[in-house]
C-alpha cells in the first residue's frame, strides 16, 4: 500500500569490511533524502564482535528510527536497493558485509512471510542490536518487557561505543 499514514520503523545498519561508518551514514543520507522517510533518531556507532561465522572482522554498528510513508514491504524494498546501490556484496550467509540494513521493526506490526519477517525475528538474542537501540529507545517494549531488560540477558562484552552521539552521519565523509 502506498501513500499511507505515517509509520515509526527502526533500521539496524552494520559492515566489517571496507569504511563500514562512510557506508552506513550514506545509507542514512540516501533513505533520508527519499521523500517518503525521515531518519528521526540515530543511535552512537559501536564496534562489535562478529555473530554468527564469528571468524570474520569485528563490526560496526547502529540502530536508526525513521518515520516514512512507506509500507513495511515498501520499506524493505528501499533498503535493498540502498545496501546494492552501495555496492553490497552478497557472499557468505553471515559472513563479511560492506552494508546491511535490517528492517527490525515496523510500529506495531507483526509479519511473517518468507521475504520479510518484523519484528526481526533474530534481534533480542543479539547484543549488536539492543546496545544501540536501548540507547535510542531503552523504553520501548517488546514481548511484555523493555528493550533494556532484553539486553540484559545477553552478553554485550566486547561491545564498545566507538563514536558517540547520533550525529554522525551527516558529517563531511573525510571525518568518519
Ligand atoms: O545481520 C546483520 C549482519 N551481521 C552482523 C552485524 O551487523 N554485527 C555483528 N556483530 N555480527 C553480525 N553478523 C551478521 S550476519
């Protein structure tokens, strides 16, 4: 459905080769630049341990809130397109990334079809993402508790905020 009332979605961004910070803030300026989304909120970069095929290079990465027009499926289209338009190399389930943009959640929708999946159906066991988000949105609820709550049954050792604040991302590329 398009041309819809406004939906609050949260992004989670993250790479482990090449400038994963130059690729994430483009993402960012390339979905804020859509008529159709307006990036709200941006959490700190953090650099974190490598989940899944865990002999690969450590990551970085960061939670977005976005208010857009788009439906979840619209959504998950822009970010595709986003993540090949800055030359995203698929190889290895898991494996190393320049850019990935996971769709985590859209307001209060739940989904389930084979191309897209809300809320992410992986992200409270994963540290990488409820660091950032608990930062940007520690009081919002998900399966009767906090996000903060959830992160705290997860191991979040090794996780370090690398560059703090949310504004990163519409700085100068030389300065990320
Ligand atoms: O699903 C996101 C890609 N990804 C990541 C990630 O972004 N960060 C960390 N730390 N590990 C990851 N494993 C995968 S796959």
């Amino acid at each position: 459905m398009s041309g819809h009332s406004k939906s609050r979605a949260f992004l989670c961004l993250g790479g482990n080769i090449g400038e994963p910070a130059k690729a994430m803030a483009a993402a960012l300026r390339a979905l804020n630049e859509d008529e159709r989304v307006s990036v709200l909120q941006v959490s700190s970069i953090y650099r974190t341990p490598p989940w899944g095929v865990v002999d690969q290079p450590d990551f970085l990465n960061a939670v977005a809130e976005i208010d857009t027009t788009l439906s979840a499926h619209e959504l998950l289209q822009l970010c595709l397109a986003t993540e090949s338009a800055l030359k995203r190399e698929r190889h290895e389930r898991w494996g190393p990334r320049v850019i990935d943009i996971d769709l985590l959640l859209y307001d209060e929708e739940r989904i389930e079809e084979r191309d897209l999946q809300v809320p992410h159906p992986r992200m409270l066991e994963r540290a990488f993402v409820l660091v950032p988000l608990s930062e940007i949105a520690p009081e919002l609820r998900l399966e009767g508790r906090a996000i903060s709550d959830h992160l705290l049954r997860l191991d979040a050792s090794g996780i370090e905020r690398v560059r703090a604040g949310g504004g990163w991302w519409t700085m100068q590329e030389q300065a990320l």
